[in-house]
C-alpha cells in the first residue's frame, strides 16, 4: 500500500505564505512526476502545478510568481511555497504522486492526498 499525508494548510491574512507538504510512504519503488491541485467550493479541481522526476515545473498563471513546487526525493515529499496569497487561493489543495509500487514495479499509478483547507481571509 501507499498512502500520502498532507499538512501546512491553515488560516491566513492576504498577502501572507503558508507551505505544504505532502510525504508518501509505503511499498514504493519508483516516484514520477509530482502535482498539487486545487478545488474551491463549486468549482472543478484545477491544477496548481507539477513538478517531474527531473526537476521540471510548470504553474497555473494564476499563481506563477507566487507559489513555488519543489520536491525532496530522499523523503519522498513535494513542497508548495505559496506566498502573496489571494483570498482567490482559497480552496482545498491536494497533493498528487505518480507512484509505482515494489509489487508492480512497471505499473504506475495516481495516487492522492486526503486534501488540505487554505483560507486566505483578513
């Protein structure tokens, strides 16, 4: 099995930062490309930026110049600097790994976080 444990969400005054986190463990034995996405209420999941097994980022241009992706192999984790936040970065963030497992070493999947509240409010 594998699972992904998110944390850092919280409560914050625009203009402010907040990091996540998201740590997978398990019986892992490869990790892919790395993601967090974003839902707020009545709105589709959208996605806030990737990071690949290179190093490689993309951001949605929402948040391109405010939020940083990075990724720290040895601890299986991917990071989300936010700064400058919005109220319009309110929403539940989660985290997305692309995983194979020791079991299936040539078969990856998506795997998600349980999700995180972000609420930028003054």
């Amino acid at each position: 099995q594998v699972q992904l444990v998110e944390s850092g969400g919280g409560l914050v005054q625009p203009g402010g930062s907040l990091r996540l986190s998201c740590a997978a463990s398990g019986s892992i034995f490869r990790i892919y490309g790395m993601g967090w996405y974003r839902q707020a209420p009545g709105k589709q999941r959208e996605q806030v930026a990737r990071i690949s097994s290179g190093g490689v980022t993309n951001y949605a241009d929402s948040v391109k110049g405010r939020f940083t992706i990075s990724r720290d192999n040895a601890k299986n984790t991917v990071y989300l600097q936010m700064n400058s936040l919005e109220p319009e970065d309110t929403a539940v963030y989660y985290c997305n790994q692309l995983i194979s497992r020791v079991q299936a070493p040539g078969n990856p999947t998506d795997y998600w976080g349980q999700g995180t509240q972000v609420t930028v409010s003054s």
